[in-house]
C-alpha cells in the first residue's frame, strides 16, 4: 500500500468508527464517553511535552502551563475524593496498582484480592497467569474467599484466611463489582496483622465521586487506586489518592518508578472531568445506579437470568447475566454486535468449575455508564432489554434489529452531565 493511501484509509476508518458509535448501545461497564471539552484537552499540544518530576521540580523546561494545569488536577481530585494526597501521574489503571503494590510490598509479600473469576483485574493476577502483581511486581497472590451467590467477598471465611496467611496487603476492588465490598470489617481484621489495605476503584471512582457507592478512605483503606475513564468519565488515565504519610513512597514509585512521560494532555483532561463531576457527579452517578438496576429487572422480566435478583441485581453500574440457557458468552457477544449492542462476555465465579473457558464463559456483562451520559434514563433500559432479547432469546436477526437501535439511537447524541456539550458525543473532529 501506497503512504499516502494508509494515511487516507488509517483516517477513513477512524471516522467510519465515529459514524458506527452514533448508532451503538455501548453497554460495555469499562467505557464511557468523554465530555466535549475532555476531548478538546486531548488534542491539545500538551500531548507531546514532557514533564518529568513534581510541578515546581520538573526535570524539563517549558512547564509553565502544564505545572499549573497539574496542580490544579492534584487539588480537584483531593477535594473530590477528600483524600490528603493524589498522585495524577499514572498513565493508566494498572501502572497506578503497578506502583501502589510498589509503594505498599515488597517482591516475595503476599498479596489478597478477588481471583479473575471471581471479578478479579489482571493487574492482579498470580504469576503463573501472568498478571501484573505476580509477574510483574513479584507478589505471591492469595485469593478471598468468595460468596457466589451474593457476588461478593465472604468476610467470615476471609477474616480466618488473614489471621492464617497473614498477607502483606489486600486489595479490594475488581472489574465485575455489583456490591460495595467490607472494606471497613477486613479492614479491622487486617489492622490485627500488620496488613496494609488498598482499594483498586478503576470500575466505581465516578460512583465513589458522586458519593453513592461505599467510601472507601474513610472505612480503613489507606490508598486508592482508579482508572479515570470507567464510570469516572474521563480521559485514558489512572490516579492514586492516599493518606498524607504514603505520599512520597507513592510518588516515587510512579515517577521515576513506573511513568517518564505521564501524558500531560490526559492529566489537563482530568482536571476537567474532576471539575464536571464535582458539578454533576452526585446526579450522574445516582442515575447510572438507577438506569443498572432498572435494566436488571428488565432483562429478568423478560426471562434472562441476571445474577442476584434477590439483592436488586447490581448496587454499581454493573450486571452479571447467566447466558448459559442461550449459548455461550463469546458467541452471543458476537451476535449482539452484528445487532450494533456491544457489550463483553464474562466468566462466572463457576464457569472454570463447570468446564467453560474465558473465550466462551457463560455470562455476560452489562454497564450503564455510558447510555446514562447519552441522557437515558430508567424507560430506556426497557427499550434496550427488549433489544437483547430479540437478538439472544427470540432468535431475531441481528441485522434487522441493528437498524431498530440505529433509529432508537438518534436521539441521544448529546453527552450530558457537562459544562458545555456543542460537540455530539461521537463527532468526528477533523483537525488537518
Ligand atoms: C480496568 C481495571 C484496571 C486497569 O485499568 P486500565 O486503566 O485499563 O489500565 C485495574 N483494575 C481494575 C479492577 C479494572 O477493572
């Protein structure tokens, strides 16, 4: 292929990609739409600046904007998540877990956290899987006790595996996280033990934002950990916020431990989404609860089995639903893309037990982060209930119903919970 014809075709595709989101239900719980001005400050020229160091004792000349910029982002996001100290650095979830395990353990210590079947995050995974925490970071990983049926951690049975195992750490937080975990009660237990606590909330920072999830720095995790791009609807970026006293060990393992560049661009992003949701987080994020529960019992109307019926299915913007009944997760996953709903399979906690492989689990997952910021509200998650089932349960062809959602879509092109939406939520802007 000619240069000039991969340069066309790499941007062809790339607003072929905005013209198919218009008209998507994006449903997948890790992703969200950025406001406008989010996206302004990714095209802005601090994308290709360095920044090395702490504002004021930069490594690099030319920070005079970006040194303001970040500061402005450390104070947003202690206010916001009332933490003494925030680290905006990491360029991404797992690098901000990379250097908390830094700051927290030593190679060799035992870690605690949820195993990946049970909700777990790669980034902490045992060695043997390659996940970051064994592999990476050399911790041996230890898994909590797991309650299936309320999909959450079974405190009795962890208390005993901590006074047992005696870990170095525990780390809360997964990435299929529908209840509040006991922070506070393990917390205590941990105390016992000389056990260090970390939350990971790369799924729920936006619902801790807007104060309708658990808090968990103020029932005894000490750091915490996020993705700012998941219910947090902001730019591809992690952070960390922690006690006063972690401040240094954190922010030496972040820089010059784990980040050179930490994508200045995504950091004057941030301070933006941080700015929006102090204004809209606590609506935002009520709604996003609201529109997950509301699709729960849709789908459960309609005979799907989503997991947890008895506890309201889902406290987070996340669902869990048993697909077996259908097929398999990979496959239905397929086909409700042709459908243009897009959305991930998912293992259950029993999947690996009952013989089904993370290619092909039984279940799949649901999240309302992203339909909330396009305005929908509870009505609409009956409307796209009624869509999944056309394509899973009446067997309905994908294609036709696709054209059903593209219609549906048209409506909600707007990204809400912003200062300023004059840019739809998947314009292309064109800029050369
Ligand atoms: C998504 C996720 C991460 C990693 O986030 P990235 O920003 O993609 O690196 C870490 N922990 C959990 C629990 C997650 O779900």
């Amino acid at each position: 292929m000619l240069p000039r014809e991969a340069f066309d075709r790499t941007l062809e595709l790339l607003r072929k990609h905005h013209e198919w989101m218009k008209t998507t239900i994006n449903l997948i719980a890790s992703e969200n739409v950025p406001s406008p001005a989010v996206r302004e400050a990714l095209t802005a020229d601090l994308g290709n600046r360095y920044a090395e160091g702490w504002p004021g004792e930069r490594v690099y000349a030319g920070c005079i904007y970006i040194d303001q910029v970040e500061l402005l982002a450390m104070e947003l996001a202690r206010e916001l998540f009332k933490a003494e100290h925030a680290n905006v650095q990491p360029v991404s979830g797992l690098t901000a877990n990379l250097a908390a395990y830094t700051a927290l353990a030593e190679p060799g210590d035992t870690m605690m956290c949820l195993s990946i079947a049970s909700g777990g995050h790669i980034s902490m995974g045992k060695k043997k899987f390659g996940g970051t925490a064994g592999a990476v970071h050399g911790l041996g990983v230890e898994y909590f006790p797991f309650n299936e049926r309320r999909m959450n951690i079974d405190v009795d049975a962890t208390a005993k595996k901590i006074a047992e195992v005696k870990p170095k750490l525990l780390t809360f937080g997964g990435s299929v996280f529908l209840f509040p975990h006991p922070v506070k009660e393990l917390s205590e237990v941990a105390k016992e033990h000389g056990t260090r606590v970390m939350y990971d909330a790369a799924h729920v920072a936006g619902l801790i934002a807007g104060g309708q999830f658990q808090d968990p720095l103020r029932e005894g995790a000490e750091l915490m950990t996020c993705s700012t791009h998941k219910t947090l609807p902001g730019p591809q970026h992690g952070m960390i916020l922690c006690k006063k006293e972690l401040a240094e060990p954190v922010n030496k393992a972040v820089f010059p431990g784990i980040v050179s560049n930490h994508h200045l661009h995504a950091v004057a992003a941030l301070a933006i989404t941080l700015a929006e949701m102090f204004e809209f987080g606590k609506e935002y994020a009520a709604q996003i609860i609201k529109n997950a529960r509301a699709l729960g019992q849709a789908l459960y109307e309609r005979g799907f089995s989503v997991l947890c019926p008895d506890l309201g299915f889902t406290a987070s913007h996340t669902l869990v639903v048993d697909i077996t009944k259908y097929g398999d997760g990979g496959t239905l996953e397929q086909r409700l893309e042709k459908a243009n709903i897009v959305l991930n399979r998912n293992l259950l906690p029993w999947d690996i037990r009952e013989g089904r492989h993370y290619k092909n689990p039984g279940g799949i997952r649901l999240g309302t982060s992203e339909v909330t910021r396009l305005g929908m509200k509870e009505g609409e998650m009956g409307d796209i209930a009624e869509f999944i089932k056309r394509v899973v349960i009446d067997g309905e062809n994908p294609e036709r119903v696709a054209a059903d959602v593209t219609e549906f879509r048209r409506d909600y092109q707007k990204v809400h919970y912003a200062f300023e939406s004059a840019t739809q939520a998947y314009e292309y802007i064109k800029v050369h």
